[in-house]
C-alpha cells in the first residue's frame, strides 16, 4: 500500500496532468474549423528552401492571387474526340460470385464503364448526379489534366448535388492505366464503389509490347474481393507464346500483391512505361493504395499461366484455366528503385528551385470539434498543415519521411514525381515515375518534380481515413486562386 506522501505525489500529478490536458484542450479547440478556404492554410511565414541555400516564402499566395482555377481549363474551343456521360447513383450493386452490396454506381455499375482514349485525344466527360445525396465530383487519379478538371470538392468545384451536372474536358496527354472517383466524402464514396478505370492508348506502340491486354481493377465491397467488380477469377485466352498486358489498378486503402509463378515483366508503373524490364521470378510486386502496373507475360504452349492479383483473385492466361495450381506469395519483393535502365530525366533534379520537407508523424488532438489520435505533418495538425507554394517551371524537390509507425501512399495530384533517392540509396534502374507512393514506417524518399500544372493541387494519403483524419497537405502554384471554400454551404466535403 503507498505511503502517505507517495499518495500526495500521486494527486499532485494527477492534478498536473488534469490541468495539462485541460490546456491542450483549449489550445486544439483553435481547431474547429467551420467554412474555410484551403487558401488560408499553412502556418504563417513557412518557408520552403531555394536552390542556392536561401529560404524563400512559401505561404499561401493569396496576396498575389490574379488567375482562379475555373480559369485552368482545355482548350474550350477544341471539339472532343471521345465524349461519355457519366451518371452516379445510390443502389445495390449485384456482385457475380458473391452477395449484393449497398453502394454507389456510375451507369448503373460498379466499377462503372471503362473511358478508353487514344495519346492526344481531348475528353469530355458529363458527369450527372442523378441519387449520391452528399454530391459527389469525379476525380482523374494519376492523370495530370487542368486544375478546372481535378475534381476535388471545395478546391477546384463544389460538389455536385442531387440533379446536377458538371463538365469535365481534358487532353489524354499521357499514354497508361488510370482511375477516376469521387473527391467528395472520398473515404465513403470511393469505398463504396463511385470508381473505375481510365485507359490511354499510346500514339506509337509501346515498346514493352502486348498483342493482348485485360484489365484488372481491384476493390473490396463489404468484405468481398472482386476483380472487375466480381467475387470470381478471370481467364484471358490468348494464344501460345503470345504477349499479353495486364493493368492491374489498386482502388483499395491497401497495398496490394502480385504475383506468379511463371516469369513476368513490370511493364508500366503509374501509366509511366519501364525502360528496359527484366524477366521477374520469384518476387512479388506491391501496389500502393491508388497505384497501377501493367504485367506483361507470355501464354505457355500449354494450359494458362495464373497471375494472383491483390491476394484473393487471380487471372489466368492462355488456352484453358481451372487445373493451374496456385503459387504460394514470394516472401521477397521487387524493388523498383534498381528495376529496370536508367534513361534521361529530362530535367536537372540535382539542382532544385524549392526544397521542402514532408514528414508524417502523429499525436493526440482535436480537428473540427473531433478528438482522436491524428496525423501530422511537419509536427503540425490540420488545417495547420504546411502550404507547398511553388512557382510555374521550378523544379521542386521533397524529403518525404514516415515517422508515424504505419505505411501511407501518397499522392500528389496534377503531377508525376520522380523517385530520387530511398533512405539515402540513390535510384539506378528505369526512372521511377509515380504518383502513388508507399512509404513505410521508418522510411525516407527524396522525389523530385517539374512544376508544369498550374494550379492548387491536393498532397495526401490515400489509405482514404487518414486522409479524413489529417494527412493532407497542398500545393499551390504562385498567383492562383480558389473560389470555393469547405464546410461551407454548397457542402463541399473533399476527403
């Protein structure tokens, strides 16, 4: 039993810790946010480092503000090349092979239809309301379009209501495998199915081949795993020795697996083609939440090959499917930053104009009224989260760290961003383009990226809860503007 004045220590401190949180409180009520533009975020005088040593401003910009971004659009003038209406609603979704989930469709499914273009082509994209009671917005993952067409709630439109409609047009500029889905209420329209896949052909054959492709979109709907919104495998027939592609889209909150026991090629990785891929054996290949890669391999002269996708599905390549045995999951894995040779980057990433620091970390608060464990960044909580404010054709580099204890992907929109560097070991093989990046705790990345859209452009986690619970930060370009706001009445809710 304690002593007297072990028992008096004991109430002092507890007294101490009462009156500790009861000031941490009040400091974190600072944090209810209402109606609020992501203009005004950051902590006042952040500075982001220029090439020459010296700290240059990087606060919100908003004094300079002259070009909003409705003004960022495709040429409006241009007739489209491929023109698709897009309806969104609230229903069942019928799952073949599993049972039915109550969720969101576009054109009465989900995923909803496939919008195929060619290199160059200019989309338009009518997206119709017709049942998602919160609204919702279509957003083009991995696609660098103009900033008017980014598709996030309260930054660059407000979300569409009940009966609305809204216009998306961009050029296909980049050949690969992408995704579009909702930007509103992200979190819960997205894992309830308001997605699917967006494919771009190239203008000239890729040289990483393919006489034959499929498409193989992953996603969970209440517990099921389905590929292409099936709780089923699938079977690509395809003749003996023939080449065939598979984009494997990961729309999960997870990272997903892939993997085979016949030799396979990493072809593309977040629609950016691999210089020179080496035959894999033996490894499994990750893909970040919001991620792709396109497999390549060859049909055997007898049977089907079997390709497990994201663990629970798998898809079967050849002339017949049902007998393959599967293969047990590699316990190694592809490393992408010696994959593949190395090629010119096309610009100078050693000598950057702005360097910034990104680490994600957390701690206990409170945002909008709302207690919990959150993530921060740089040490601070949202909406105190840093403002990355960069001039149009800086090259901008970013130490990126995860001091948090759980893996985050992170995306940046508007932008593919170049892989320099992983816990100091410098990238040699093909250059690794992405815009999904899987960063594990413990682990640091320097990437690097033109600034070459112009605009203001989401920075987040894509494991989409801890988007909502804090891990976003943004990048504005100088002299943009925004005239939408969040929390506010048009109910613009982006993660």
């Amino acid at each position: 039993m304690p002593s007297r004045p072990d028992l008096v220590r004991r109430v002092s401190a507890a007294c101490a810790l009462t009156a500790a949180a009861g000031l941490a409180a009040l400091a974190w009520s600072s944090t209810l946010l209402g109606e609020y533009s992501v203009m005004t975020m950051g902590p006042a005088g952040a500075l982001g480092r220029g090439h020459a040593g010296h700290d240059a401003e990087a606060g919100s910009g908003a004094a300079a503000g002259s070009t909003s971004v409705t003004e960022l659009v495709a040429d409006p003038l241009r007739k489209p090349d491929v023109r698709i209406r897009l309806v969104a609603g609230s229903q069942t979704i019928d799952v073949p092979g599993g049972h039915p989930f109550q969720g969101y469709t576009v054109n009465g499914t989900s995923p909803g239809p496939t919008i195929r273009a060619r290199q160059g082509d200019l989309v338009e994209a009518v997206f119709v309301n017709e049942s998602v009671g919160a609204g919702a917005t279509l957003h083009w993952h991995g696609m660098d379009v103009p900033n008017a067409a980014d598709g996030v709630a309260g930054i660059t439109q407000d979300a569409v209501p009940v009966g609305g409609q809204h216009t998306y047009r961009f050029v296909a500029e980049d050949p690969g495998t992408y995704w579009y889905h909702s930007h509103q209420l992200s979190h819960e329209q997205v894992e309830r199915g308001l997605l699917g896949a967006v494919v771009v052909e190239p203008a000239v054959p890729s040289p990483n081949g393919g006489s034959t492709e499929a498409l193989a979109l992953l996603h969970v709907y209440g517990g099921q795993h389905t590929l292409n919104g099936r709780a089923l495998d699938e079977h690509v027939p395809a003749e003996p020795g023939s080449t065939v592609r598979i984009r494997v889209i990961n729309t999960d909150q997870g990272t997903a697996s892939v993997w085979s026991a016949a030799p396979f090629r990493v072809a593309a990785i977040d629609g950016r083609e691999v210089k020179a891929p080496a035959v894999i054996q033996d490894r499994s290949v990750l893909v970040p939440a919001g991620g792709r890669v396109d497999i390549t391999m060859q049909a055997p002269a007898h049977g089907a090959a079997r390709l497990n996708v994201g663990g629970a599905r798998s898809i079967f390549i050849g002339s017949m499917t049902g007998d393959e045995p599967g293969a047990r999951q590699p316990s190694a894995t592809l490393d992408f930053l010696a994959y593949g040779s190395p090629a010119p980057l096309g610009f100078e990433a050693a000598s950057p104009d702005r360097t910034f620091d990104y680490t994600i970390g957390r701690r206990p608060g409170v945002i909008d009224g709302r207690p919990g464990n959150f993530w921060t960044i740089n040490g601070r909580l949202y909406p105190d989260a840093p403002m990355f404010n960069v001039r149009q054709g800086d090259v901008v580099l970013m130490h990126l760290r995860n001091e948090s204890g759980e893996v985050h992907p992170m995306h940046l929109h508007g932008h593919h961003v170049l892989v320099l560097s992983r816990d100091g070991i410098p990238a040699k093989g093909s250059p690794w383009w992405i815009d999904s990046l899987d960063i594990h705790p413990g682990e640091s990345y320097d990437v690097a990226f033109v600034a070459d859209n112009p605009g203001i452009w989401t920075d987040h986690c894509h494991t989409l809860e801890h988007a909502v619970d804090g891990l976003v930060a943004h990048v504005m370009y100088e002299g943009i503007t925004t005239p939408f706001t969040i929390n506010g009445r048009a109910g613009n809710h982006p993660e």
